[in-house]
C-alpha cells in the first residue's frame, strides 16, 4: 500500500536518498557526537528535500497536490531513518508507526503537521515509551511540528468508539513504518467494532461539524480572505465527502466515489480539478508564508497569482482573475457537496437511514408540474426543464412564494440545464415576471437568490450578473465577492421590509413600510448597483446604462426603468455626501438636492445606501454613519418637500442655543455670553450633547487664575463608538496639526474632526479618535496618556515632526495613488479639498502639517476609511478668512501630494 502511495511522485531519489543517507548515519561512530552529527544529516535531508519540491512546483505551479505527496514521501523517509537511527535498525518489541489524516492519505503541505500514532498489540511498556520518545525528540528538533499518541490497539478501539475525531484521523490510516501484523488488526477490528453500522450516526456528525466550522469561518464561501483549508468550499469540504464515503462504502481512492454512484464521471472530474487546484493554492500559501499559513489574506494574494501565472486582463488585475477562480472553485465544492448529500441520502433510504429531514409536511397549493419529495421541491423527470426552459425561473420562483426548500436533486438537473436559457427564455415576459417573482419575494429572497446563482441559472438569465459571479474586489473595504454582495443586499432590503431592522433602520423601515411608490424599483437597483464592477471605467455609469437595458426586459415600465438608472448612477452619492463633506453648510444641502431632485428618488436612496453599507461585511456599518445619513435626509427631505428651508439658519442657531441654556442651568446672563461668544457654525455642527460637554469644559477651564492654558478633556461618543477628545485653548497658527501630531504620536486614529473659533481668539475642536484596534478608549490610563501627549504638542515652542507611526500593516499589500481634488464651488464660504491616499497612521497629522506650511486655515475635517484607501477632506481659507484664490491651489496640491505618499509609494515612484 505504501509503495504504490508513492509510486506516482516521481525520481523520489531527488528528493530524498534514503539508503545513501542510512547508509551514512550507520557509518557514525559510537559517542557523545553521534546524534549531533545524524541531526545535523537528517536537517539537511530535509532541507534539500523541501528545496527540491519547492522547485518543482515553481517549475509547474499548478501542481499542488504532486508537491502535497513529494512532502508527504519526504517526511515518511525522515521517520523512517530517525525511527532506524533511535532503534539502531532493530525491534525486539514490535510497534507500527500510522500516519494519520492528511499524513495517512499522503498529502501533505509544506509546512503541515506531521500526525502519527505509535501504535502496540498490547499496553505500551516503557522500552516501546522511550523509543517513541527518543524518535519525537529528534524530530522536534528537526522544527517538525509532529502530532502524536501512542496507543495499543484496544485503548485506540475505545477511544475511537467515544471520540469522533479519532475516529475520522485512523479513517484514512497508513502504515509507514513497522509492523504490518498490528496495523492489519487495528484496521481490522475498526471496521468491524467501530465503523460497522454507524453510518449515520458518522455522518450526522461529520455535516454538524462541518456546519459549525463553517459557522466560524464566517458561513459564506464569498469571504475576500478565504481559509484554503477549512473555510467553506475549501479542501475539508472536499475531504468531508470522501471521508463520508470511505465510511459508509469502504472507498479506497477518491475516484472510487464514482463506482460506488455517489457521483458521475463528469461530477469526479470537477472534484479532482477542484482539488487539485486547491491544493496548489494552500502549498504556494505555506512556501509564501513560510509556515503553516491557511488564510489565504491579500498580502498574499497578489504573491501567489504571480507565482501561478496569471496576467492582468482589461478591467481585471492578476488577482483578481485568481481569486474569482478561486471562488468558482469554491462554488463547484458547493454544488458537489449537494449533489454528493442527495444521492447518498437516498442510497442509506434504502438501508432504512435518513440524515435529511423535511422542512415542511403541508403541501404547497399549485405546484405547476413540479413535484415535492420528502417536504421539498424537485422534478418529474429528467426532461422536464427541457421540455419547457422557462420552468429552470419557474423552480425557485415556487420555491420562494411556497418557502420550500429545493430537493438536491432538482438542483442537479438545474444545473445541468441552465444551458438552456437561451436569448428567448431571457426575452420571454412569463420568464421575466417569475425572475421578479424571486427578486422582490418578501420572505427571505436572498436564500432563494443564492441558490439560483449556486445552480448557474441566475447567471445565464441575467448575463450581466454573471459577469460579477465570484467577482472579488482586491480591497480591505469590501469582505465578500460582488454577487455576494448583491445577494445579501435583497435580503437586508427584505429584512427592512419585514421590519425586522426598526431598531437599527427606524428611518428606513418607516419609508419602506410606508412611503415607497414602487417596491420592484427599489429590489431592482439594490440587485444592479454594482453590475458593472471589473469592467473597467466608471462602474456607476456603466451600471446606469445595463439598468436602462434591463429595466423594460424585467416588465418595469419607462418611469420605474429611469429611477432605476439614476439610483445606480448616483448609489454613492448619499454616502459620499453625509460622510466626506460638511453637512453644517448650507451649500453641502443644496448641491445634494440639486442633485436628487424629487422626494421619491431621496427615500430610495436613502434605502439603498443602507443596504449597500450593509452588505459591505460585518462592522462596517455603525450608528455614526446612521446619524449622518439621517441628518442629510432630513435636511435634504425639508428643502424638497417645501422648496425651502422650513426655518432658516438663524431660527435653528437660536433654538440650540436656547435648548444649552435650559440644560446648563446657569445664569442667563451667563448663558447669553456664552452663547455669543460661538460662530454660527459651531451651533449648526455640533450635537446637543457635545455642546452641553463643551460648555462645561470652558467654564471649568475659564476658572483657571492666570494666563489661559490649553485644556483637552476625553469622553466616550457611543453613537460614533468612539472617543471624543475636545480641546479648549488660546488658538494659534498650525494649533490643528498640533492636535493630530499629537494624538498621532499616542498611536490614536482620527475619524472627525470639527474645528472652531470664538469671537474672543479661543479654539475650541472636537475630534473623534479611536485606539489601534478600532475601539474607543475605555482605559483611563491610555486616556491620561492621550490627553498627556496632546498637551506636549500644544505646548511645544516649535512644530512637533510628524509621528512615523508603525506602517500601513496589511494595507501594504495594496497600492492606492494618492489624489488630491480641490472643488472651489463646494461651499459659499470655503476651499473644499479632498484627498485619497492609502491609510496610514499618522497620514491626517502629515497633511495637516502640508496645509499649515502653505499658510492656509482648516475650518472643519471630515475623515473617512474605506479599508486601505483614507479619504480626508478639509474645509479651508486662507489665513485672511477667505477662500483660496486660484494661484494658491496648485502649490496646496503639490504639498499635499507629497504627504500624501508614504515611504513605499514614494520609493515605488523612484
């Protein structure tokens, strides 16, 4: 068995020479030296032989499972010559050394564990405990991490009866070395103790594993920064299905699960491409990394597509063409993974077993043809999508309306049909209405999606979609693949709808609920907002014009085709408002409505940038945006509905200022000064609540005897969940980039920043800062630390240098060109410049520093972060108060742009 394992790893004598190194280490003379010298041979060996399959497989990279069996014979041959050096080539009491899991099958990656088990006919004595020993020893200190048990064949017999994962690792058992005679009776009295009618009881276990493993890995196949090994539609799903038939049918080799019809010839093929393709990934992963590394994360990614050869392509880079292989991959282990589960289902049926239970016992009110099995959906026949293609919509359009599940097997043959879905079925009105049907199906749409897309049909009804199918975005922004993405944007839509998101989204719900017009509009542009990614070009644009193209095809007429147009032309638009301008100016409010132009298209909107937020990936979304959002609806709904301002600017400063005084309690007098002291803006930006804080914070400061000193004051903002840090003090030149250099320096994170100056020549700003994990600052010493260092750089004579900070981290693996727009119309009062640059620490406190050199003063900053990319935008005049004239822009922009690149960007450009 272990001689025809390895005979498909070709000149194995290249890799290792196991009798010129035995050889070598018999020849050792007896004494203190000896191990050294045969740790120091055997270190070697191994060394060579990693080397040698490293090149090979740079050599022909997309053989990975031929390297997993060369490392796998490469280690077989150190156990055996460490096992031969320990024993000096003798056994007086007999043990077989098993390889277990992945070493059992003889697959093995770079820098995988190397499981075995010391296995005895009987209890172990302390001879056969030391000859382990000495044996681990030595290949521990080979750095070969090795997990290992010794057991005799009745304790293994127990354990394995007990324990399921014992008995899932001796499953795929392999003798490498020792005594035949005891690995023959462990095997043996497995099959017939352990394995031998419990096959359900196996397989039960093995899905409930494989569900809660997946559940940790974050349940989607779709993740950008997949796990090759464990995630879902990885290789432990493939080695899940072989497992399960290696149990219930005794299959030697995967290929047997053909013979024994759990697949077709045509279904193993994709296994083992599958497989095969997998497995080149995760060892390029291990040489990459130089360890045991399963995430496959993107300062990887770019690494391994060079490395397997793929070359950038008109609107796609290299890798993004190998991850959205991957993810096709990943998709393929899923549609097997059904098909595999169905066919076995009906095999143990027959033995008497089930393993798959209905989700319903009614029957559905008009089945069309189709038939229900066991409480799900499936076919008649194998003709029957043939015999009319429209029923391949017809399926999951009843499957949806009925909240059936879909029989594995009617998603085979949907599969196997979705060819058939040619120009006529996608122009045909009856098709179209049941795509709609799916789409806009309140209950839990995106499930039915899902399995649409899974079964290829979604794809070649809407071509355009299938053009984004396991699309990955190569960002640290975005956590899922763009169809993914779209997918879980209808079913938080339909969430919404169901109200079972009031408490995050009362806005939403109450208009989607409510005030919507047409539903199917709003479905339609959340499943086009991002039709067009990797095509190159503006994706929002490309979008609009798909959207106008499929709009009359899916039965929505001119009006609702329009609003779908525009809502994907401008999907950024409300995000990129509320979050990167300030929404205190009254210019920021009428470019937006300019823009919107009617009630209707601001509330869909308004629900379609929820849901686009949303969908990015868990934590993305957070009640700070929820706050800006809701204050730019609000503001923009006024001016819509009523042509105007329902008050005006003054009315509002004097209803916060009024509302201060009622909380403060003090004097009116007092209050009065106060309140006089502040420009308008500041009464127009701040929140009632951070107002209160300020107010507070200057009196207790003014109470100071003596000159005015700066004072900064730290509390929690938990709309933002993060920190506010406000400072009052005498304002000065460059005052700004002294609290960022500062704050900098603390290692905290700028996310806003609003900036004020009294009538009496005093600043006071807010900002909010979160900590190096993204979190606000609960500790009071990291806060006394905080206030401590923005002190020292107010306080210093000269410019503090801006901080170096600590790198980009895992942003270095991508490249954003920094840019530098400056938009002289944004605000009445204001230059608006913005500026894009990859995240960095410390990035805001360097183009802080840039706009103090070049004389000019920030008013407000609005900071945001879309994975690596930083978007910073200030709002500026000159030192005079007015705003920058035209000969002062090109020599900001300059200044900024170099802040802007950092020490690799700048190095790169070199």
């Amino acid at each position: 068995m272990t001689r025809s394992l390895h005979d498909s790893v070709p000149d194995r004598r290249a890799i290792i020479d196991r009798r010129g190194i035995a050889d070598a280490l018999a020849a050792l003379p007896a004494g203190k030296e000896r191990n050294g010298f045969a740790l120091k041979t055997l270190r070697g060996a191994l060394e060579q032989g990693r080397a040698e399959v490293a090149r090979r497989l740079s050599l022909d990279p997309d053989r990975g499972r031929a390297a997993a069996r060369a490392t796998a014979y490469l280690h077989d041959q150190i156990l055996r010559l460490a096992f031969d050096f320990v024993t000096n080539g003798s056994v007086p009491e007999p043990m077989a050394i098993v390889g277990l899991g992945g070493t059992g099958r003889g697959e093995m990656a770079p820098f995988s564990d190397f499981d075995l088990m010391f296995l005895t006919a009987a209890k172990p004595t302390q001879r056969q405990e030391a000859t382990v020993q000495a044996v681990l020893h030595l290949l521990w200190d080979l750095k070969i991490k090795v997990g290992n048990s010794i057991r005799s064949i009745p304790e293994l017999m127990t354990i394995a009866k007990a324990d399921m994962t014992v008995r899932t690792a001796f499953l795929e058992a392999r003798l490498i070395w020792g005594e035949q005679s005891i690995f023959d009776e462990a095997v043996k009295r497995f099959r017939t103790k352990i394995v031998s009618g419990t096959a359900a009881e196996f397989v039960a276990a093995k899905l409930a594993e494989r569900d809660e493993r997946h559940r940790r890995m974050g349940d989607t196949r779709y993740v950008v920064e997949p796990n090759v090994k464990d995630g879902k539609g990885g290789l432990r799903d493939l080695h899940t299905l072989y497992w399960i038939g290696k149990y219930v049918h005794g299959v030697e080799e995967p290929s047997d699960l053909v013979r024994v019809g759990l697949f077709t010839a045509a279904e193993f093929k994709k296994f083992e491409r599958a497989e095969r393709f997998f497995w080149a990934v995760r060892c390029h992963l291990h040489l990459a990394a130089g360890r045991a590394e399963e995430r496959l994360g993107f300062d990887h990614q770019k690494q391994i597509a060079e490395v397997m050869r793929y070359a950038d392509r008109p609107g796609k880079s290299a890798v993004e063409r190998f991850m959205q292989f991957y993810f096709l991959n990943a998709k393929t282990v899923g549609d097997l993974t059904g098909i595999f589960l169905a066919q076995l289902d009906e095999q143990l049926a027959k033995k008497g077993f089930r393993f798959a239970l209905p989700t319903i016992r009614r029957k559905p009110r008009r089945l069309s043809g189709f038939v229900v099995d066991r409480g799900r959906l499936s076919v008649p026949n194998d003709r029957f999508f043939a015999e009319d293609p429209c029923r391949l919509l017809e399926l999951f359009a009843l499957a949806a309306r009925e909240g059936l599940e879909i029989h594995p097997a009617a998603m085979r043959a949907a599969a196997r049909d979705a060819k058939l879905i040619d120009d006529e079925v996608r122009k045909s009105a009856r098709a179209n209405a049941l795509f709609l049907d799916v789409l806009t199906c309140v209950n839990s749409p995106e499930l039915v999606l899902r399995w649409m897309n899974e079964a290829g049909v979604f794809g070649r009804f809407v071509p355009d979609f299938g053009r984004v199918v396991a699309q990955m975005q190569f960002d640290m922004y975005h956590h899922y693949t763009v169809d993914e993405h779209s997918i879980r944007a209808i079913g938080l839509l339909a969430a919404i709808e169901r109200g079972e998101l009031k408490q995050d989204h009362p806005l939403s719900t109450a208009i989607m609920q409510k005030q919507v017009g047409s539903r199917r509009t709003l479905y339609v542009a959340v499943l086009l907002h991002d039709i067009a990614k990797g095509r190159g070009g503006d994706h929002s644009e490309i979008g609009a014009a798909i959207a106008m193209k499929l709009g009359p095809r899916f039965g929505l007429d001119p009006a609702e085709t329009e609003t779908v147009s525009w809502l994907v032309r401008h999907h950024l638009l409300m995000s990129a408002t509320a979050f990167k301008r300030d929404l205190a100016d009254p210019k920021t409010v009428e470019d937006f409505v300019q823009m919107v132009q009617s009630p209707e298209r601001l509330r869909l909107l308004l629900i379609l940038t929820v849901v686009d937020i949303r969908a990015v990936g868990p934590g993305v979304w957070n009640e700070w945006k929820r706050a800006l959002l809701s204050t730019l609806f609000e503001a923009a709904e006024e001016r819509l509905r009523l042509g105007h301002k329902q008050r005006g600017r003054q009315e509002l400063v004097d209803e916060r200022k009024l509302e201060l005084a009622q909380a403060l309690g003090w004097k009116s007098s007092a209050a009065k000064a106060y309140s006089k002291r502040l420009p308008d803006s500041y009464w127009l930006a701040e929140p009632p609540e951070w107002q209160l804080s300020n107010a507070r914070q200057v009196a207790s400061a003014e109470a100071h005897i003596g000159d005015a000193v700066p004072n900064v004051v730290i509390e929690d903002d938990p709309v933002s969940r993060s920190s506010r840090v406000s400072v009052f003090t005498p304002d000065r030149e460059g005052l700004f980039y002294r609290i960022c250099a500062g704050l900098a320096a603390a290692g905290a994170n700028i996310i806003d920043a609003r900036i004020h100056t009294t009538r009496d020549g005093m600043a006071l700003d807010n900002l909010l800062v979160k900590d190096g994990q993204g979190r606000a600052y609960s500790d009071r010493r990291m806060r006394t630390r905080l206030i401590r260092s923005v002190e020292d750089a107010l306080a210093s004579h000269s410019a503090p240098t801006v901080p170096r900070g600590a790198g980009p981290g895992r942003a270095a693996a991508f490249r954003v060109a920094p840019s530098v727009a400056i938009a002289e119309r944004a605000s009445t009062r204001t230059t608006v410049v913005e500026v894009n640059a990859r995240d960095r620490p410390a990035l805001l406190a360097g183009l802080a520093r840039a706009i103090h050199d070049c004389g000019h003063i920030i008013h407000s900053a609005h900071i945001a972060t879309y994975g690596e990319r930083a978007v910073d935008v200030f709002y500026l005049t000159r030192a005079d108060g007015k705003r920058l004239a035209s000969d002062e822009i090109d020599p900001l922009r300059a200044a900024l742009l170099a802040a802007a690149r950092d020490t690799g960007e700048a190095a790169a450009a070199a």
